[in-house]
C-alpha cells in the first residue's frame, strides 16, 4: 500500500507474524528485508510495516 499524502510505502501481516514494534520482517528464506514493523492491532490481526 501506498500512502497517497507521503508517497509512503507500506505493507500489512498478521498480528501473530512479528513480537515487537520495529522489529524488521523478512521473506520466507530470511535473505532479503521487506519493511519494519511501526504498529501492532492485535484487534484487528494486523501488522503495518513501513516498506524499505
């Protein structure tokens, strides 16, 4: 997702996919970072994570 003010990438997971705010998510094979984590909904099950 894009934020259409900031120009601002961001990608969304599941609440139960990271532990902590800043944490920084991988792919599957843990060789390439996509985005880190700056929020946590666990109400919603969701993660955002700004895009890097």
């Amino acid at each position: 997702m894009v934020d259409p003010l900031t120009q601002v990438k961001y990608m969304t997971t599941a609440a139960p996919c990271v532990n902590r705010i800043g944490e920084v998510v991988r792919n599957g094979n843990k060789d390439k970072a996509l985005g880190k984590v700056v929020d946590i909904q666990e109400y919603i099950d969701s993660a955002p994570s700004r895009s890097t």
